[in-house]
C-alpha cells in the first residue's frame, strides 16, 4: 500500500505573518488540545501548533507534565505499509515557522495519565527547548 | 531569444499549467457530486471486480462470543488492525470510522447492515475487558475483535494485513507496527474493497453507498 504525501506534518512557512504577543518567548502555541481516549486506556496524544515566531531556528528538545507518568515526542510514520511511532528526540523549528502536531504525525505522546482526563478538562504541558527555554502550555482535553 | 518573448513565453505556460490545473480540479469536483461516481481508479477505495471469499478463522471478540466467518455473513464489516496502547493512528482512524457510520445512517439505506470490526494484533495486552471499553466509547456498530496470535494471522493474511508486534523482554511499552488500511468485507464474508489512508468519513460514506448500490444490482 502506498502512502501518499504525508500531509499530516507540514511545515509552513509564513514569513508574512507578524510575530505575535508571546515575541518575548519567542514561541507561541496554537490550538493545543489532548485527545480523549475511551476509559481505562493508559495512552493519549497531544497535538498543536507550534509557532517560531523568531528568525533563529528553535530546537523542541523534551516535553514534560505533572499530568502523567511521561510525555515523549513522537512521530508517526507508515514504512512498508505499516504505522508506527518514532520518538522524535530533536525536533528543528524553521525561523518564522510553524509546525502542525497533528493525527498521524507529530505528536506528543502522554503515558498513563495521573487522573481520568475527559473532554473539557485542562492539562499543562511543558515544552522544553535547547538553551533552556520552558513553554508551559495548556491544552484542552476535547472528543 | 529577448526578453520580452521570453516574458511572453512564462505567461502563455503559466495559463497553460492554470487551465491544467483547474481541469483537474473540476474533474475532482465533478467525481464528487456525481452518485455514478466511477470507482476504479480512485484514491480512497480499491474496489475488487472478483472479491475473493474469506476461509475460516476462529477469534473472540469483546464480550468473549466466537468471532468467526459466520458472524461476518449478512453483514458489511468493515476491518481495522491496531491495538489500544496506539495513542495517535487508532484512535484517529476510529472516529472517522464512527463518524462515516453516522453519515452512512443518515442514507435511506440506513446502518443496520454494517458492522465496524477492532481487531487487536496485541492479545498480549488487550483482553476481551479492555477491548469492551475502548470499542463502546465509539459507539454502537462497533466490535473488539482477538484471539491467538495464529488467527488473528490467519485473519490478517487473508486480506493483506500487514502487522509486527515487536515484544521485548522487560519494555512495558514494546512496539506495535500495523496497517492503517481499512478492509470492507461484504455481507457474503467476501473480501470486497479495501480503503486507503488517509481516512475521511464523508469520501468512506460516499464510497460505501456506491458499493453497496453496486452490490445490490449484482445480486437482482
């Protein structure tokens, strides 16, 4: 089976777009959401928009919460028909970039949340850069 | 040659690749709307001119019933592989399954006659218990599907299904690699058409009414 073009991770480039309030951090987030997984299920996934709003690249280096046991960043790849997940230990921000955590690609993955989470609710996440920077972003449970 | 043919040129091969693309585009639009949608070829959906008929196989599924060829007959099934640690794929690929069976419910037709089939590669961890929570939160249609591993491989080789569950030793959270085509059976256990990543509940529905109209006229 063929795996068409992986739309899911696309990087866009926006070099049009005025950097927005969080300029100091240099990152923003957008639409930062967790998936709600049936009841019991020790797995979920966290996905978002992630801005560079600088014009120096940005290295999303680990991912950190209270919320659950571990958080990792991952990727979802298909190699000989098959899905899988890598963990995606460096990830490169393009200056003036954003970068779309999206179903079947990036994503963050969240292991054996510490409380039931259920649609609405929300979870903080920390997103940690090289050289130091930690994003603490919330993200919202949805369906 | 100057420069102002030269601009010439640029602008006659940009109308050119514009008419080009807008042709395919309307052609896509075209397809769409059209209930006599031709099938073959297409991007979500390998349709089978002589669908092959499935031989027996033994699984349990989530309320501990015998799942076998038998509980295929009658029914549309459609199949996905994957197992409930899968944070990001399965989960996905689920409630675009629900979302088509809404939108296929909504047809005349109705979704009476169709089934959504969960199968687990990973037995190892997902009990009958465990499958029963995660197939009801994505309601009704919905069956958890496994067994040993010999017959979800028996299953699996019937239709193509490409699976690896990578247990290791010690690694609580060992590696599940599967499929992400969805498999569509049909009401005679036949392996009919097979649908192509990635998903979308309307291009699944709209599909699913054209084979099952195409079926229906095959079979009167």
């Amino acid at each position: 089976m063929r795996w068409r073009h992986p739309v899911f991770v696309c990087l866009i480039l926006a070099l049009t777009l005025v950097p927005a309030a969080s300029e100091e951090a240099g990152v923003s987030v957008r639409d930062a959401r967790v998936r709600e997984t049936p009841p019991g299920m020790t797995m979920m996934a966290g996905y978002m928009e992630l801005r560079n709003n600088t014009s120096r690249p940005r290295v999303l280096a680990a991912a950190s919460s209270s919320g659950f046991e571990s958080v990792m960043v991952h990727r979802t790849v298909v190699k000989d028909g098959m899905a899988g997940m890598v963990h995606a230990s460096q990830i490169e921000l393009a200056p003036n970039a954003s970068l779309i955590f999206a179903p079947g690609g990036y994503h963050l993955m969240l292991m054996n949340p510490k409380r039931t989470l259920r649609a609405g609710d929300p979870v903080v996440i920390n997103l940690e850069f090289r050289g130091g920077l930690v994003l603490p972003v919330t993200f919202e449970v949805r369906k | 040659m100057n420069e102002r043919s030269l601009k010439f040129s640029i602008m006659i091969t940009t109308v050119a690749l514009a008419a080009m693309l807008a042709g395919v585009w309307l052609a896509h639009i075209y397809r769409e709307h059209d209930s006599r949608v031709v099938l073959l070829p297409d991007q979500v959906i390998t349709l089978f001119p002589d669908p092959k008929p499935l031989t027996a196989f033994a699984l349990t599924d989530h309320k501990n019933r015998v799942f076998d060829l038998a509980s295929l007959k009658g029914k549309w099934s459609f199949l996905f592989f994957g197992f409930t640690h899968c944070p990001d794929i399965c989960p996905t690929t689920l409630a675009v399954l629900a979302s088509a069976r809404d939108s296929i419910a909504k047809n005349t037709v109705g979704a009476e006659d169709i089934q959504f089939i969960f199968i687990s590669v990973d037995p190892n961890r997902d009990t009958a218990s465990k499958l029963g929570q995660y197939v009801d939160y994505f309601g009704t249609g919905f069956l958890g599907v496994t067994g040993d591993n010999e017959q979800i491989a028996n299953l699996a080789g019937q239709v193509g299904a490409a699976y690896q569950v990578a247990i290791t030793p010690g690694m609580e959270n060992y590696p599940v690699y599967h499929t992400v085509a969805v498999f569509l059976l049909d009401p005679r256990a036949r392996y009919h058409a097979v649908f192509t990543p990635p998903h979308d509940a309307k291009a699944i529905s709209k599909r699913f009414k054209v084979v099952r109209e195409l079926e229906a006229g095959n079979a009167t």
